[in-house]
C-alpha cells in the first residue's frame, strides 16, 4: 500500500510504502517527517482499511484516477487531429495513428487506478483492496466533516 499523508491542515508530509499487514508503530515519509500511524480500529475483519491511519477519522472515499499519460496521450491525439485538419497529413497513416490513439485512449480509461481518500485530512491510499462500503465522495459528508461534525449518520435525512 502506498499512502500520501497529509497533516490535519492539509499539508503534505510525504509518502509511505507499506508492505500488506505491515504496520508500523514509527515512521519516516519521504519528505523526512517522522509519522505515528494511528492503526487503532484502522482495519475491519477482512483486512480492508475502514479508518484514516493519519488522523484517525472513520469516513473514507473511493475515488477514480487517471494515469498521468493521459495527459499526453491528449495533446497528442489534438496534434494529429489538427495535422489532418490542416491537410497535413491524411491518407492510411493517419488513420492508423488515430486509431492506435483511441485504443491507447480506451485502455487508459480501462485501467484506472481506485484511491481511497481521507474526508478530514485527504490523506490518499493507492494500491489496496477497497471495501464495498466506502462509497464514492459525498458532499453531505464533505460538508459536516469541514464544519467538524465526526459522529453522524450518513443515511440521515436531516439537511445541512
């Protein structure tokens, strides 16, 4: 598991690469911050993280991630879209080139990674299994969590 911690302000302490089942009482990040892991209650009976390992907190989201290719997998699909455009080129390689394009565009949306994300401190966990009952962000959740309400019901039907 590889985790980016960030402190209770929001500010990054660097990263940890954590081996499965290991969890240390100290550590260093890698920006060279000493890091106390708060491992109390953080795992459920299947092994799958349920709570925040820097702040503690009991309310994590899953989030979908794009590769940073995908970036320039974009500005180059736009540069040989204008290429055509323009009549720069045109013919069989063009058509090869944007078809090796999109399947490098599909692939890329086919392999996203899934963080789980810390509400309170938006500490990022990457490479580990995800429960089914960390749910995609809530704005309700968002919205409590930034006024400093921990212990509620996310089911409730109050409004905010």
């Amino acid at each position: 598991m590889r985790v980016e911690v960030y402190d209770e302000q929001g500010m990054a302490m660097g990263e940890l690469n954590l081996d499965p089942g290991q969890t240390p009482a100290r550590t260093q990040t890698s920006l060279s911050h000493e890091f106390i892991p708060d491992w109390e209650r953080a795992h459920d009976d299947e092994g799958n993280l349920r709570r925040c390992i820097a702040c503690g907190c009991d309310h994590l989201y899953r989030h979908r991630t794009l590769p940073r290719v995908t970036g320039f997998v974009i500005v180059l699909a736009l540069a040989v879209a204008a290429a055509s455009v323009l009549g720069l080129a045109s013919g069989w390689p063009m058509l090869v080139g944007m078809t090796a394009l999109l399947i490098i565009d599909v692939a890329i949306l086919l392999w996203r990674n899934e963080v789980l994300i810390c509400y309170r401190c938006r500490t990022r966990y990457w490479d580990l299994t995800i429960a089914r009952y960390h749910n995609a962000w809530n704005r309700r959740t968002a919205h409590r969590m930034r006024r400093g309400e921990q212990r509620f019901d996310v089911n409730s039907s109050d409004s905010a």
